[in-house]
C-alpha cells in the first residue's frame, strides 16, 4: 500500500504509545465507549433498508460537493504540514485533495448508492430430507475499524462501504490528515442525521492520537474486524499487536512480465499506464520483468526514460537501453522495493519459468501482470501466479475497487481468508444461516 510514514507508523510495542497509565486508562475508557456506541449504531443499521442506506450515501456526496471549500481549507492546513515535516513527494500526493479529486470521491458515493444491497442476499439454500428448510445469508460484519495513513479519500470510501454493508465503522485516520478527516467525518455524521440515521455508525479516535489506536487493535469484544491500510510498518504493527481479528491489506510490489510476443505499441502504452499515471498509489509497477529477445523492449524503456522514470537496471537490462537513455544499476535492494515514485526496476530473464521465480521469490501478493500474445503463456502466468490479481495485457492500475465495479474499496486483501484482493460491499458482510422447520427434531 502506500509507502511507510514514520512520524504515523504505530509504536512497535501497545505499551510504548504512552507513559502515564493513568492516561492511558482514560483513553480506554472512551475509546471503548465509542465502540459501544457504534455497536447500538450497527443494530440499528443492520435493520436499515436499502433506500434508507442509499438516502445516506446520496446526501454525504451532495454535503461532500456542497463543502468542497471548507474541505479543500482544511486539507491544504494538512499539506502545508507535511511539507513542514519532509513528508515524500508520494505521500504529499496521497494526501493532497483537489477540486476534481473531491468530485470524483463524491461521484464515487453516488455509484455506490446504485450497487445492489449485499445484505440479505442467499448465497446458498436448499432443503433438507427431512423438511428443513436453509438458507445461507450474508450479514453485517457488525462494527468495523480501520487503521490508515494519510489519505483523507479512504475516509469516504471506506464509511460509504461500511454504510451500504450495515455495518458502523471506527476510524483512525492518522494526524497527518487529522484536520482533513476532522471536515470529513462531520460532514458524513451530519448526513446520516438529515436521513434519521445514528451519527455514531461512523466515528473517529483521532483525537485520541496514537494511544487510541492502540485501544482500538485490542477492543475485541467490541470490534468485530479491524483493517489496516497504509505502508509495511503500519500493516505488520496492526498484525502483530491486534487482538480483535484482522483483515490484512499489503504493499504492492507489482511487477510485469514483458513476453517475447508481446506487441510494441501495447506495451508501451500499458508500462507508461501502470507506471506513470499515479506512481504514488499500490498498483503502479515497480518491477519489468523482460524476457530475453522481446521485440517491444527498446521501444518500452525509451518510452519510460521520456516519460521521467529513473530506471534501475540489471547487466542484461543495461545492454538493451537505446542511445541516450540511462540507468542506475540494480541489486537485490531494488527487487523488493515499493518504490512509489517515478521509479522502475527492470531485469532480463531467459524464460517464463525464470519470470514465475523472480516473482514467486520478491513478490507481496499483490497484483502481477503479463503482456503477451501467446496463449499458453498467458494461461500458465494466469494458473501458477499466486497473487491477489493477475492480469492480462492491461494496466495494473485496474486493480482498484472502482475500475473493477465495486463502487470503492476498503483496502487490497493479500491474505487468502474470506477476502482476497479488492475489499468491496459484500467483503464486509458475513453469512449466518436460517433454518426454518415444522417440528423437526434430530434422531
């Protein structure tokens, strides 16, 4: 995900967020009146129709257009900050909001709101020999928390998914964005009540700064599922501190595998896309696989070297740069790294089975992609690729909640539990069954 922000990374241990018990016990107990908060919230919510909850949504992106001023105010305090504190050139982009950005957050609600309801839907039934009938539904998870760093966007997207999905949510965004997230969360809680809506189905424990964050990881009992969303220290931090269950999103280290067939002016156009568009962002690549002999490899490595990225090159990768184009040389460092920035590693490989182990070796799970026009080649990359997505002759900036239909996203899933990939509506529900009898009782 997003490259790590120390200054928001949480404390390696719970115990080091504070240093008067005390206080710490204060937090506690309003973080966890919160949460009891957003569980009432949550039982009203799971009995909320789908009109209701898209009246909600609807009216959060009509405040959120009508607003635009005081947001845009209000996120530019937070990027006068970080440019204050030496945030990156990435994260300073995360976090920035324009006129534009803000239109197409508010577009993105009102989509949302035109997504079937997933709770209620069956997704398997029968009847039984003996009458009984089942039903298996999908539910409300029930109370949602999530951990992430500088991105005011995640704010909307994930209340509006946790909305639609009858759940209530809890919101740590972290004070790099505080007095963006501050405008935000005010504007969606004001909404629900204009539609008759509890306000606490969407709260934050940003006031509450690190020591909340810590609570709300160890809030089990209160907080049915936590994500996380943000760089490696973050997410790991989460993962290994959390006691209430969690739901773990990963960096991207994407890579693409150039294919001997893959054809010019595809290649170039999909490396330019994934790599240039918005290269702060999870999905850009970060790794040019490129098999040995492919036709397309000059013309690609011209295009990026225009286009402003810094490539880092193996030996092999080094022999094929055209006339003018230059490069840093690569080592092991440059494989592993979510670069985030106008950054590229490239190595040569001799074959598709070498491709699969580079990327089986450096690979976080996250998306993958291969440009080719051999069938088999494509099939066997699609079969033995064990990423979250893998994708055929397209950018893998489609790996995002939106582009793939789903309104927003909560975040990428890298794990293999019951969500994988992109975290929409119907990832943050679960299932329970009815069973409905006349009588029945078990011999």
């Amino acid at each position: 995900m997003t490259s790590v922000n120390t200054s928001e990374a949480l404390p390696a241990a719970p115990e080091s967020a504070g240093t008067d018990p005390q206080a710490d016990a204060g937090v506690e107990a309003r973080v966890h009146a919160l949460a009891d908060r957003s569980r009432t919230a949550a039982r009203r919510l799971a009995r909320a129709n789908r009109a209701w909850k898209d009246r909600a949504l609807l009216r959060i992106a009509e405040n959120v257009n009508a607003k635009q001023e005081a947001i845009l105010a209000a996120n530019a305090r937070d990027v006068a900050a970080g440019r204050e504190n030496g945030t990156s050139a990435s994260m300073l982009d995360r976090l920035s909001l324009t006129p534009a950005r803000i239109t197409a957050l508010a577009a993105a609600l009102e989509n949302l709101a035109g997504l079937p309801d997933p709770v209620g839907s069956v997704a398997r039934g029968q009847t039984l020999p003996n009458g009984l009938r089942l039903r298996q539904v999908h539910v409300p998870m029930g109370v949602v928390a999530a951990i992430y760093e500088a991105r005011p966007n995640v704010t909307l997207d994930i209340a509006g998914l946790a909305l639609k999905s009858g759940n209530a949510v809890l919101l740590r965004g972290g004070s790099a964005a505080a007095a963006t997230n501050e405008v935000l969360v005010e504007i969606i809680r004001d909404s629900l009540e204009d539609v008759g809506l509890p306000a606490d189905a969407v709260q934050s424990v940003d006031q509450y700064g690190r020591e909340g964050a810590n609570v709300l990881m160890k809030a089990r009992g209160r907080v049915d599922v936590l994500i996380p969303r943000g760089g490696r220290s973050l997410i790991q931090s989460v993962v290994t501190n959390a006691t209430v269950p969690v739901i773990e999103t990963g960096e991207g280290n994407v890579h693409i595998f150039l294919d001997h067939s893959a054809p010019v002016e595809m290649a170039v156009d999909i490396l330019l896309n994934a790599k240039t568009q918005r290269p702060s962002v999870c999905n850009t690549v970060e790794t040019l696989l490129i098999h040995d002999g492919a036709a397309a490899a000059p013309d690609v490595l011209a295009a990026l070297a225009a286009a402003g990225v810094r490539l880092h090159a193996d030996p092999r990768a080094m022999e094929l740069l055209p006339a003018g184009v230059a490069a840093e040389p690569a080592d092991d460092g440059d494989w592993g790294r979510e670069y985030m920035d106008l950054d590229l590693a490239v190595a040569v490989v001799d074959s598709l089975d070498d491709a699969l182990e580079h990327i089986r070796r450096w690979t976080t799970g996250h998306t993958e992609a291969i440009i080719t026009n051999d069938l088999a080649n494509a099939e066997r990359f699609t079969a033995e690729i064990d990423s979250a997505a893998v994708i055929v002759n397209a950018s893998t900036r489609f790996t995002d909640g939106g582009e793939l239909g789903l309104g927003a996203e909560v975040g990428i899933s890298t794990q293999k539990m019951h969500a994988r990939g992109p975290m929409g509506l119907k990832e943050l529900t679960t299932t329970k069954w009815i069973i409905q009898g006349d009588g029945q009782i078990r011999d």
